[in-house]
C-alpha cells in the first residue's frame, strides 16, 4: 500500500471518532509502530486534531467537535474541483448556480493554504467557462498561469504554434481566458514587444521566473475581447451566420462571449467564427429557438444529418387499446 493510500485509510479509521488502540491500528494498516506514529504526525501537520494516549496499551482519537480539517488532495484533484464548481457556478449548468457558489467557497476554505492559494487564483483570473471536447489542458499548468497572472509575474514556457517550430516566450501574463472549448492566455510577450493571446494547450513547461512587473495597460475592452479580435484576425475555417427567434438579450445572455449578437426584429442574427462546427451545433442545439442557418453550407449539411438522426430516436408509441378483429364482434 502506497504511503497515500495508507494515510486515507488511516484517517477513514479515525473519523468513526472510536478510541483505536495503537497495536490494533498497526495490524490494520500493516506497518509497525514507528510508521503509524509517523502517519499521525503527518495528519496532525495537515491540521487534523488527533489525541494520543502513551504506554503499552496507548491509542488515538481523532478529537470530537474540531472544526473540520484540510482535504487530502492531490493538485490535479484540487484544480478539477475548483474548475468543475466555478463552471456549474457560472450557469453552465441550470439551478445549480448558488448552491455551486457555496459549494466552491467551502470546499476552497477547506484545502490547506498551498492549494487555496492556487485555487484562489484559478478562480479569480479566469473570464469565462469553457465548454466539454475541447483539447486536454494540463491542471498544473493553468494554476501555475493563474498565479503568475494575480501575482504579476514574469512568466516563461515552450509554445507550439499552428505552424513552425517550438519557441520559447518571456511573457507579462495578465489574464486566463476560456472561449468556446478552448483556454487562453492573453500576456504581453517581451521578446517580440507586443500583446498575444496562447492557447494554453499548446503551452509546456511554464516556470514562474520570481521576477515581478508593472501591469501593462491592455489595448481592449478586456481579455476576452481581446481573444476574439485575434482569433478574427487569425481567421478560421468557418464564418457561421444563424438568424434566430429568440430575442438578442437572450441569445447574448447564454453565448455572447463567444460570438456577435445584433437584433434582428423580434429575433436576432447570430455571427460565429469556428474552426470546427460541433461547437455551434451545440449550441443551437441548446438555445430554445427556431433558427435559420444562411451559411456556411456544411453546417445546414449538418443540422439537417443531426436532424434526421434524433428523428429515427423517436418511436411512436404502441397503442394499449385492445384490437378489433375485421368483421366486428362475433358471438356465439
């Protein structure tokens, strides 16, 4: 059993709040006596309250009525809680916004101080919620970036851009932004002397340098919009343009950090730039509201084989009404 293992089952025997007996906690954990002191000194440094009895027939006690200690979590574990939470907090998911806002608040004030630091600055350096099947980002280096944007410190890391070989950046980090499916970082890049939005799942290896800055006035709104601009610049593979029923206030409620809402009479037209169009299939998927997509021609294509396939899904239902013969009734 691995030393992690052991210290949750260790502590899962003491939170029944029974008085264990130290030999009887060795056997069950099978180390010596030497090591179970150990593990206790380990839970009691985490801020679990453990009472000791010395002598032959001594033991321990996880003390009633202590506050409730630090959670025993891995990084990665800590930064998918604090990311799915801020996410269902941010009405990702319906009805589950106050609730996940309490939820986040206690969980992070549960986590010892290294990860609460690191949380905190998830949270609170993050515009945005990003969408499920985007590409995988690594935990540690979105809680290494956040810290670097609250903390304004100079940031370095390998990047591999859409075309040509890995270069490695010297940046101002200032903001994490999430649009779409996708993470970004908007910095101030050193080197080349000017503002750049990076992918975050093309960043590897970032290190905080302990070398601090004076923020930079960002030429925008704010980050998010400052991604947008980039990536229309950029230019992608699809220009999508859906004209919708639903009032504009209530398309740009749910989607208008990812795409330009202008009213359209009682309805609204909608205008998306997409490198794939799974993302805007879901989202209209999502919105309650008739639509018309006027371009581009493959996601018609695509509406229409979606369309067809929830069709086939739906089976009539079978009729409990007892059948007739032909003819009618027959008697005897």
């Amino acid at each position: 059993m691995s030393t992690s293992a052991r210290m949750l089952r260790l502590l899962s025997l003491l939170q029944t709040h029974r008085y264990w007996p130290g030999a009887e906690l060795s056997d069950r954990l099978a180390v010596s006596p030497r090591t179970l002191r150990r593990d206790i000194d380990r839970l009691r440094e985490l801020g679990y309250d453990v009472d000791a009895v010395r002598g032959v027939s001594g033991g321990y006690q996880l003390r009633a009525g202590a506050a409730l200690p630090p959670l025993l979590l891995e990084d990665d574990e800590a930064v998918a809680i604090a990311v799915g939470l801020h996410t269902a907090a941010s009405g990702a998911v319906a009805g589950l916004e106050e609730t996940s806002v309490q939820a986040l608040t206690k969980v992070i004030a549960l986590m010892p101080p290294r990860l609460r630091r690191r949380m905190d600055a998830l949270r609170s350096q993050t515009d945005g919620v990003p969408w499920g099947g985007g590409p995988a980002v690594d935990a540690g280096t979105l809680t290494v970036l956040a810290q670097a944007c609250r903390d304004d410190e100079l940031l370095t890391f390998g990047y591999q851009a859409r075309v040509g070989d890995p270069t490695h950046r010297r940046v101002e980090p200032f903001r994490l932004v999430s649009l779409g499916r996708r993470w970004y970082l908007v910095a101030y890049d050193r080197d080349r002397q000017d503002w750049r939005s990076f992918r975050v799942d093309r960043i590897s290896g970032p290190e905080l340098t302990g070398q601090r800055f004076r923020p930079r006035d960002l030429p925008a709104e704010d980050a998010p919009a400052f991604v947008r601009a980039g990536i229309k610049a950029v230019g992608q593979r699809y220009v999508v343009r859906v004209r919708l029923t639903a009032p504009a206030a209530t398309v740009e409620e749910y989607v208008g950090r990812w795409a330009t809402i202008e009213p359209d009479g009682s309805g609204c037209l909608l205008t998306m730039a997409t490198d794939t169009l799974d993302w805007p299939l879901m989202v209209l998927a999502h919105l309650d509201s008739d639509f018309t997509v006027e371009e581009p021609p493959e996601l018609v294509a695509l509406v229409a084989t979606a369309a067809e396939r929830f069709a086939r899904s739906v089976r009539p239902a079978r009729s409990t009404a007892p059948r007739r013969r032909a003819g009618g009734p027959t008697g005897r």
